[in-house]
C-alpha cells in the first residue's frame, strides 16, 4: 500500500505585497525624478541600488529555500522568469562556490549593520589578497576577490554605513578604504607572485662580515 505524502505546508502569500510593490515602484521613480533635475551627486547612489536590489534577492532566495517554506529551485526559477539552473546559479549557496554566511541567514532582510561589518570584516581578503576567503574558504576566480557572503554584504553595507557610523568605524582603514572603492584592480597574492620578478637575484654578492657598507661587492 503506497500512502501519498502530505503536501507542504506553505504560508499564506501577503496580499499586502502587491501594494508594496507598487509603492516601491513610485519611490524609485520619484527618486529618479529628483536627480535628473539637477541632482548629479545623487547619480552615484541611484545606480548601487540595482547592486542593493540583487543583495537582498539574495537574501528573500535564501529564505524561501529554508523550511518551512522548502521552495525548490524549479518554483523560483518559474517566478524570476529564468531556469532552475539559472537562478541556483546566480542565487544558490553551493559548497563549492562557497555558502553565505549562517549570520546573514539567521538574519535575513533584518539584518544589522553592526552584523553587516563583522560579516565583512571576517571574509575581507586582505592585501595582498589572500588566494582563499578567510572566512568561508571560496577560492577567488582572477580579479575577483569577493566570496558570496560579501558580494552580498557589500552592496547592503556601502549603502547603510550611515544607519550606524559607531559600529562602521569597527572597520580598519583598508577594509573601510576597500569598502568606498570596490572596483579597484584586485590580485591575489598567488597572481601576483607569477607576474612580479623575483626579489632577490639569483646570485648576489653580499657583503662580509667587515665590509658592511659592502664595498667588496663593487
């Protein structure tokens, strides 16, 4: 006798979304307005929020993959428009790409800028870069030196570091510097020693015991 599996049990869609949407889309738009009459400094902020708006798609994926709500990649891809392939592609937690961070998923959408810093801090390469992110493993393809967990925090962070200016100062100067400038020229340490000379020749004369100026060497 074969006995059907319940059905999961799902929650109930918010009908209050559909009006969120809409209103969301009447900011955007009015923000748009605003710069385009005269605003060029605002220009720069308008733009990162597509970066914002990808970070905390991220984040609305992750939860819905987590239980109770257990939606397969096949659902979210139907929803995005794109293939399931697509969309665990760009949106999915694979181990070998490395997973986000348990404390962005704990959080979710509510996440704290004081959270935010410390997840940052804690996968933050260095420099030079280190060839693996400290903080989950993910080895950095060439150029690229942000792990999923801070391609996601980034965005979300650079735009919030306002919200909470005591818990962003945490940072030290490179990482705050890294932060303000995410596009600059990135190399591992690995890239970089194939491409430098070597430091030292392979043979150099050094100078003696007494000849410390080493004027022997000449």
């Amino acid at each position: 006798m074969v006995t059907a599996k319940p059905a999961r049990k799902r929650t109930k869609q918010h009908t209050e979304n559909t009006e969120f949407d809409a209103f969301v889309r009447r900011i955007l738009r009015a923000y748009a307005r605003r710069v385009a009459a005269g605003d060029v400094e605002g220009l720069a902020s308008l733009s990162q929020l597509s970066s914002e708006v990808d970070a905390v798609t991220r984040l609305a994926v992750a939860g819905l993959r987590q239980r109770p709500y257990s939606y397969s990649w096949s659902e979210i891809g139907d929803r995005l428009g794109i293939s399931k392939q697509a969309a665990q592609q760009r949106y999915g937690e694979r181990t070998d790409r490395g997973c986000l961070d348990r404390r962005l998923l704990e959080a979710g959408l509510s996440v704290s800028v004081a959270t935010l810093v410390q997840v940052f801090a804690d996968h933050y390469p260095g420099i030079p870069a280190a060839s693996v992110c400290p903080g989950c493993g993910y080895r950095y393809p060439d150029q690229v030196l942000d792990c999923p967990t801070n391609a996601t925090v980034r965005p979300l962070l650079l735009r919030r570091r306002g919200e909470d200016r005591e818990a962003v100062a945490r940072l030290n100067p490179e990482q705050f510097e890294d932060l303000l400038s995410p596009n600059r020229k990135k190399v591992t340490r690995a890239a970089r020693a194939r491409t430098e000379p070597s430091a030292t020749p392979a043979f150099q004369a050094r100078p003696t015991l007494f000849d410390l100026a080493g004027k022997d060497a000449q």
